[in-house]
C-alpha cells in the first residue's frame, strides 16, 4: 500500500482483465496478452488499484529481453497522473527484480519522452549510451493499429544499494 496515495500494486486476476480492457483501443488485447505472459513465467505483470479501479501498470521482462531483467510498458492512465502512481510501479518492478536475484534493472526510454525521462533520472537510472531504433504496431483509440517509430535509449540501475 502506498501510505499517501492509498493505492496498491499487486497482479491482476483473471476476471480483472475486463476492467483493465475497458482502458484500452477496442480489441487490443494489451493487459491480456501481457496476463498470458505472466501465467506462462515469462514477465511479471502489476497494476496499481485504487480499490477496484486500476490506475495504471508495468512489466518486467525477466525472461527475453536483450538486457535483463527490463522494466516494460510502464503507463498512468491519463487521469490518475502526477499522483505517484509510476513510481509505485517502479517500486513494485525493482523489489521484484531484487526478489528474482538481479543486481540491476534495465528499461528503454524514448529519447523525446521527457516526462518518463525525468521519472527514471530521478529514480537513479542512467544511460548505458546505447540507442536502438524500435517500429512497433499500436492500436490507435479507435483500434485502428499504426506503425510508430521511435528512438529509445537504454537505462541501468543498480539494485545493489539500500532499498
Ligand atoms: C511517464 C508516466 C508513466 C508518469 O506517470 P505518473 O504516475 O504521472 O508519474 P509520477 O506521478 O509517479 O511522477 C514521478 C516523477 O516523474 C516525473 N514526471 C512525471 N510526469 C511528468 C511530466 N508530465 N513532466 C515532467 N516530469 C514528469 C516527475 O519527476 C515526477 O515527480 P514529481 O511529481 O514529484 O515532480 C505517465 O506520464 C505515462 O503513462 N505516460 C505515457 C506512457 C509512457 O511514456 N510510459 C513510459 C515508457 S518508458
């Protein structure tokens, strides 16, 4: 429980998945795929709830990621920003990557993504001066997918220190 904000970062269940698609481009599928993930041990999945209302989410990816164990698809639902919800999520995504053994965390922030880029700065992640180019198909919110292209710069934090 995040003692300010009274929001809790735990796995959905299987019957939460409609609450979390109601978030989502018609038919994307987003939460489920990445619930399908979870089952199979690949990544770990979390949302953060008020109550029964999801607020946002975070991945990570401790089985296929170039850098591992990577923090993946962190996102607020636009109304529940600036509350400390993303940074309860990354909370959540380095006690489990300390949980599972790793000594550092990686993610990829875009290189124009000036609020994620100050979350991470101030949370201690710093470039590994690496930058790949990512073109990925995303559903628009009409759930028409669309070709985005992006730069992304990869970050590194050590877990090594105090919590
Ligand atoms: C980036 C994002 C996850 C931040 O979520 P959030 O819950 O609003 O973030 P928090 O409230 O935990 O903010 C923590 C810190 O991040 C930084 N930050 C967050 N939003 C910011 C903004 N719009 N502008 C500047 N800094 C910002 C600030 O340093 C903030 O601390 P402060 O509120 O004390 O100033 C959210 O805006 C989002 O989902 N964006 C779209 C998806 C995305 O970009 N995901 C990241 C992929 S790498």
């Amino acid at each position: 429980m995040n003692q300010q904000s009274g929001f809790v970062v735990r796995a959905p269940l299987a019957e939460e998945l409609s609450v979390l698609a109601e978030h989502e481009p018609p038919n994307s599928g987003i939460a489920a795929s990445h619930f399908a993930a979870h089952l199979l041990g690949q990544v770990s999945f979390a949302v953060a709830w008020d109550g029964s209302k999801p607020l946002g989410y975070v991945v990570l990816d401790h089985e296929s990621a170039a850098h591992r164990p990577e923090l993946k698809h962190l996102f607020v639902y636009p109304q529940a920003r600036r509350r400390g919800v993303a940074g309860s999520l990354c909370d959540w995504g380095e006690r489990q990557a300390r949980a599972l053994k790793f000594s550092v965390i990686y993610l990829a922030v875009g290189l124009l993504n000036e609020p994620a880029r100050n979350l991470y700065r101030a949370r201690g992640f710093r470039s590994i001066g690496e930058i790949v180019q990512t073109s990925y198909e995303y559903p628009d919110s009409d759930g028409r997918l669309r070709l985005i292209t992006e730069k992304d710069e990869f970050f590194l934090k050590s877990l090594s220190g105090p919590e």
